[in-house]
C-alpha cells in the first residue's frame, strides 16, 4: 500500500465531526520524510483538529488516517499541569518513553532550558514551558513530529531561534513535521508545503503557491501575500462571513 | 507479647497499605476519590453475596465493584448526567440495596459497625494470603501501566498521540481499584478505604517533588498509619478502621508544616 516509503502518515479525504458539527472536512495531506508540511487559517479553522486526526486522536473520523510509523513526538497548543501531580522537567521528559540522561540534557540544552532540569514543570512560565514541551518531543527521536503552535509565549529572539531549530531538526533527524503556525514569514522561509485550512482545505501548495492564492489573500490579507507575489488566479468559491462555501 | 489475632491484623495491614500508597496517588492525581467511595460502598452488596453464597468476602467484593465500574462507564456514555451525580446514584443505591438484603438475611448475624468501619478481630490466615497475594499482583499490574497511566494522567491526548493506549490503562486500573478495595474491607471497613487511599497520599504531596518520591511517601504514610492506628485501636479498644484514618490524619497535619518551612523558604 505504501509505493513511497518516505511517507509518515497520510489523510485522505478527513474529518471530524462533533455534535453535528464538523470541526473541519475533506483534508488530504501527507507528510514524508525530512518534509515540514504546514498549517495556516484563522481561529477555530481546524488546525489542531487535523493534527489531532493525524496523531490518530480523534478515532470516529470521515476518511481514512495512514499512518507507516509509531516514534512520534507530539506538542500539543494547550497542556496544563494539575498542582496535585509534583513533577519536574526531569520527570515530564521521561513521561512516554524511557530515554538516556545524555539525550536528556541535550535536548533541554538546544531549547535553552538546561537549568531548568530540576524545576517543578508548575513553576515554569509560559514561554519555559513551550521550550520543555519541544525539549520533550525532540528528544525521543521521533519520525514524526507534530507541533501545535510550538512557541507561543516565547520571547521574540527565542522564537527565531527554535523554529531555526526546528528546520535543523527535520534536516538532521531526517524526520517529517507537521507544524501549525501563526508565523507566516517562518511559514514562507522553511516550509516545503503549506496548507491553508477554513474548515476545509482552501488551498495547498509550495509557500510561494499559497501566497499567491486569493483565498490566502481574503483570510490573512493583502499585506501578507505582498512579500512574495501580485500574481492572482481565479476562484470557484468565496466565503460568507458565517464560514459558508458558496460558489461564484 | 501480642495475641495472635494481633499479629494478623498487623501483617494484614502492612500489605494494605504498600497498595494503598501507589493506587491512592492516582486516586487523588486523577481526581478519583469520589469514584473510590462508590466503588466501596458497593462493596457491602458483595460482602451479602458473600455470606448468601458462602464465598470468599475479597473475591465477591471484588466482582461486584467491579461490575458497578462497568455499569458507572456505561452510564456516563448513554445519560446526560454529570459524573458525581451518577457516582452518587450508584454510591447510595448499592449501599441501600446492600442494607436492605442484609435486612432479609436474618439466619445469618451481620457485625454491621465490623463492616462500616473494619475489625481487626475478623482477619483470619485467608485472609493474609488473599491481602499478600492479590496486593502483590495489584502492584505487579500496577508497575506495568504505570507510564501509560501517569502519562494520560498528564496529558491524555500526548499519551494517545505518542502511542501509549491511555484508554486500556485506565480499564485496568478501574478493576485494581476494586481489587484494592477488596483486599482491604476486613480491615478499613467500607466506609473508610477511600481515606486510606487520599489521606497518605495528600500527606505524601505536601513533601516530595516527583511523582515517584510522592509513591514512596505515600506508602511509608500508610504504613505508619496503620502501625500506630492498630496499636491505639488495641490500647484503647476502638475500631481499627478510625484508628488507622485518625493516625493517617495526624501525619497529613505534619506534613503541612513542612509545607509552611519549604513557603518560608522561599520567601
């Protein structure tokens, strides 16, 4: 089934529906190896959906999930840690896998949380915690590594810094990432496919493709797309403001 | 020094509370406590079929939480009610309908406060064997889902992405709730076993940093406990149950100090 054996997983046709609503539909994408596959759209346009019905988390899904391997390191948007459970950044990188001190350190050492090591994970700030967070999915050498807007709450330089990391990562580690980011110019720069969600998938393609696209254009404005392009192509649909699809 | 019955009752509750320890933790880290007093308070239905059936008192008590687990899991997929109040329904029904059949029992005399609150005079050699052997399986199951289970108790969706199957760790660790609870409603009684599950723990929380030292703590809370509930229950000839829960509330006000040094501290 699997021609290409550089393929990690593969959405044909997906989605998800909660209570009669759909959450998003009709995603097809695939990630492959030493690949950065990336996620745009707005708010509540069901970015972290289609990460989840990747990561094989949502199980009552439209379409079909192929997924060709088990060594996944996730960062999910929103983690909390209850203050019931004393656990320390030591602990929280052994919590899925059982990996060596060395690996640890390392990890913790190329997102600049080292000193961190011994610290309650519930005294962290938000910006520490995301850098844990990435420390911890890196540092079991996964295959896939699935990132829900990973540096949210870090400082500016840091945010350079990590996705900078996150690029080295895919090249060294040889593995695919799925990535949902608000950060177009990293989105533009390091990407090597994009994929700009509304509750569908608006449209895909290489960074430079999807800047040229109108429907880019009306969800993240003209502004954004001016880095790269003027270029225009016609549409079969446009956007209400509820989120409709409707046909010109 | 000591009558026999003494010493059984000592040896009864060492092996309690090295289950209690581990299992309570998770109780109080995966907001369980209410779940555990439902699942006890069943365990006076399994206590009648016990004595109607002539079984063993851990095995029927056993089977019958773990039943009531199922029927609460079913519930919570078919109804709209919230989980307490459907922990509720089932916590005070069972104990109702369990008191009723006791009531319909008349050839057999019941020692209802021995059932409430434990009696250390009713732990017979089986009974060691079933608390010894069934507390160390407990603990051998336990030590196998214990990455998936604290996992999921982090973060479910992290374990169910990195490929932990948080969901067989949580089925497996509802049926070790019940057998803990069937190994140690002799001795606890059955209006008591969730104290001894949360009290130690909670104590165990006010001072250690990692998951695994608050296990340890956990079970050397409960095992003062109950040395020092057994031996005032035999002084002062109370029931052991309240003995064992009042030690393991003094050590729980203990250790709040040293949550005020380590606030000190800091500041």
């Amino acid at each position: 089934m699997n021609s290409n054996n550089n393929i990690l997983v593969k959405l044909n046709n997906a989605g998800f529906r909660q209570s009669e609503k759909w959450l998003v539909e009709g995603v097809s994408l695939t990630v492959e190896k030493g690949k950065i596959v990336t996620l745009i759209g707005p708010n509540g346009s069901g970015k972290s959906t289609t990460a989840k019905i990747a990561l094989g988390i949502y199980k009552n899904i439209e379409g079909t999930v192929e997924k060709y391997t088990t060594k996944v390191g996730y960062v999910p948007q929103k983690i909390s840690i209850d203050w019931t459970l004393p656990i320390r950044v030591y602990d929280f990188m052994l919590l899925t896998e059982t990996i060596e001190d060395s690996a640890i350190d390392e990890a913790l050492s190329l997102t600049g949380v080292i000193h961190l090591k011994n610290k309650n994970l519930g005294s962290l700030s938000g910006g520490e915690f995301q850098r844990v967070l990435i420390a911890r999915a890196i540092s079991k050498k996964p295959e896939l590594l699935v990132l829900d807007e990973p540096v949210q709450g870090v400082d500016y330089t840091g945010e350079i810094a990590l996705y900078e990391l996150i690029k080295k990562i895919s090249d060294t580690l040889n593995c695919g990432i799925l990535l949902i980011s608000h950060d177009l110019h990293m989105v533009m720069t390091a990407t090597d496919h994009v994929v700009c969600l509304n509750g569908h998938v608006c449209c895909s393609g290489s960074p430079i493709d999807v800047a040229k696209n109108n429907e880019y254009k009306a969800l993240f404005g003209e502004k954004a797309s001016q880095i790269l392009t003027t270029y225009e192509h016609k549409h079969d649909h446009v956007h209400s403001d509820e989120g409709e699809i409707k046909k010109n | 020094m000591f009558d026999d019955f003494f010493i059984r009752a000592l040896v009864a509750g060492i092996g309690i509370a090295f289950v209690t320890g581990p299992l309570g933790c998770f109780v109080v880290w995966r907001r369980l406590s209410y779940f555990g007093d439902t699942l006890s308070h069943s365990a006076l239905l399994g206590v009648t079929m016990a004595y109607t059936f002539d079984l063993n008192i851990a095995i029927s008590v056993f089977l019958i939480s773990s039943v009531i687990a199922l029927i609460l899991i079913q519930l919570q997929k078919k109804t709209n009610l919230p989980g307490d109040a459907l922990l509720g329904l089932l916590a005070h029904s069972s104990l109702a309908v369990g008191l009723v059949v006791i009531g319909f029992l008349t050839f057999i005399r019941f020692d209802i406060m021995g059932l409430l609150f434990g009696d250390i005079l009713a732990v017979t050699t089986d009974d060691l064997l079933v608390i010894w052997t069934g507390g160390a399986l407990i603990l051998i199951v336990l030590k196998l889902i214990w990455k998936p289970l604290l996992a999921s108790t982090v973060n479910y969706e992290l374990a169910e992405a990195e490929g932990l199957n948080p969901d067989r760790a949580k089925a497996i660790f509802t049926i070790l709730m019940a057998a803990v609870i069937a190994i140690s409603i002799k001795m606890v009684g059955l209006l008591l076993i969730t104290g001894m599950l949360i009290i130690p723990a909670a104590m165990a929380r006010n001072i250690s940093d990692s998951p695994q030292k608050m296990v340890l703590f956990s079970i050397i809370g409960g095992l003062l406990s109950v040395i020092l509930g057994l031996y005032s229950s035999l002084e002062f000839n109370t029931s052991s149950g309240p003995s064992i829960i009042a030690a393991a509330l003094i050590l729980f006000i203990l250790s709040l100090f040293k949550i005020k040094q380590s606030i000190k501290l800091k500041n």
